[in-house]
C-alpha cells in the first residue's frame, strides 16, 4: 500500500521563504482548495492519505517533502536549509516513526528533501542553497552501506533540484536544461519543458501516473505525446509560495 504524508495549508504562508521569486498576495482560500484537489489527486491514485493537523505558524509547512526522505530501509530527517523551517521536522518525523527506522542529517550539514531525486538505488542531490556538500556526505555514509549511490547534482536559477527535474516515468525524467543538466543522469532518457514553461519540470510519479500543473499545457501535451498518463491539478496558488506538486506530499510504501 502506498502512502502520503500531506499536511494542509498554514494561513501564515503569506510570510514563505522566497528565494527565486517575488512575492505577491497569496489567496489563503483558494490554495486551501488546491491543496484538496491535490489530496484527492493522490487518493485518486490509491493512495492512502496521512493528513497532519495545519501549522498556523509556520508559513511552509505545506510543503511536507522538505522535511524527510523516505526510503524502503529508514526514514532520514533532513535539517532544511531555511531555518524557519526546521520546526516543521517534529510533527512528521512522529508521523513516520511507526513505519520507518528514523535517522538525522545533523548541523553544519543542511538539506531540504526538494533536493533530493531517488531513481532505483540512485540518489540524486542539488547542491543548492539549501543544500550543502556535508548533508550530502552524511547522506552517503548512511545510505552507501544500504546499496544506495548518492551522487550531488550542480542546480542553477531555481530553488530545488526537484525544481528542475522530476521521474515521470520508471527510466523516464522530466527536466529543464536551463536549470538543471542531463549529463548528471547518466543512462536515463529525458523530456524537456516546453520552453515557454520554465517552472514546469516538477511532477509527482504515483505507480503508472503523474500528478501535473494544469499551469504548464505545453509541457503537458509533450507529456502525453510520450505516452505519460497525468492526472491534472490546479496549483498556481501554492507556486506563489515557491512550492510544486512534489513538495506537498512525503510518498512510501508500507506493507503489513
Ligand atoms: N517557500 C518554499 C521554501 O522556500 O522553502
């Protein structure tokens, strides 16, 4: 059984970290209702919808991704980048103890999980503002000895790498070359962005489907020319917070 960790949004996301682009007013309501759109995307899809209670003082805790890396093995907490965010951690790292062995990147190392791309026993990391060289030498001396590669990613002109690429397919990733390049993706096949929609390079993979912007048409119609099944949510009120469809869920699978 696939699960999601989703948490909805904090009415205090209009004071979000902002990195990359500026800010302007967010309608409180209307990413509300985004954000069930996209929870009932993912149900949707079969998954099994873990909802954390709202934060009402943390501007981007919406965007659960940040907060962990979830592998079959463990659970890793990452330590975000922006420190207004660290608090976000406690909630959701209680919320996958009863399902994952729970480890921690520690200080001076800072990751967010925006930054982090697992493709098979690949783990891909930007190497952003966010993210730094030590988290990603802790993340290798965790996951090394699991059989896990991690190798760091240069990311340029958007927040994450995740930003700038996404799997949308089992040997399939979705990429903007002018933020992030293919020759660190080795043996893998791409589609690129419609040139026109730079900030659409960021979809949630869930079994045989994608979950995809409708913001993004020109992307979205290479999509299905490839044979990519989407199943289309409205989520440019939450962009306004500098945050995609991947960041609003913290995917695993769990067994009994
Ligand atoms: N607003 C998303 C982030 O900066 O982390």
């Amino acid at each position: 059984m696939m699960f999601a960790i989703t948490r909805g949004v904090s009415p205090a996301i209009d004071r979000c970290e902002l990195t990359h682009i500026d800010r302007e007013p967010i309608d409180f309501s209307r990413a509300c209702a985004q954000h069930r759109q996209y929870v009932e995307a993912l149900r949707g899809l079969g998954i099994q919808v873990l909802a954390l209670p709202v934060e009402p003082d943390l501007p981007d805790s919406v965007f659960v991704e940040d907060a962990a890396l979830v592998l079959d093995e463990c659970a890793i907490m990452t330590n975000p980048g922006a420190r207004s965010r660290r608090p976000e951690l406690e909630s959701i790292e209680a919320a996958l103890t009863p399902y994952r062995k729970i480890l921690h990147v520690q200080a001076p190392g800072t990751i967010d999980g925006g930054d982090i791309l697992v493709v098979g026993k690949t783990v891909f990391v930007g190497v952003t503002t966010r993210s730094n060289g030590n988290a990603i030498g802790q993340l290798t001396v965790m996951l090394e000895p699991l059989g896990y590669e991690v190798r760091p990613v240069p990311v340029t002109g958007c927040l994450h790498l995740k930003s700038g690429v996404t799997q949308v397919a089992d040997d399939t990733l979705l990429l903007n070359p002018d933020w992030v390049s293919s020759a660190y993706f080795p043996g893998l096949n791409f589609l690129e962005v419609d040139p026109a929609e730079p900030g659409a390079a960021n979809a949630v993979l869930v079994g045989g489907a994608i979950i995809f912007p409708t913001a993004f048409p020109g992307t979205l119609k290479i999509l299905k020319s490839a044979g990519i099944t989407a199943v289309t949510v409205d989520a440019d009120e939450l962009a306004k917070a500098e945050g995609a469809v991947t960041c609003c869920s913290l995917l695993f699978r769990h067994d009994d």
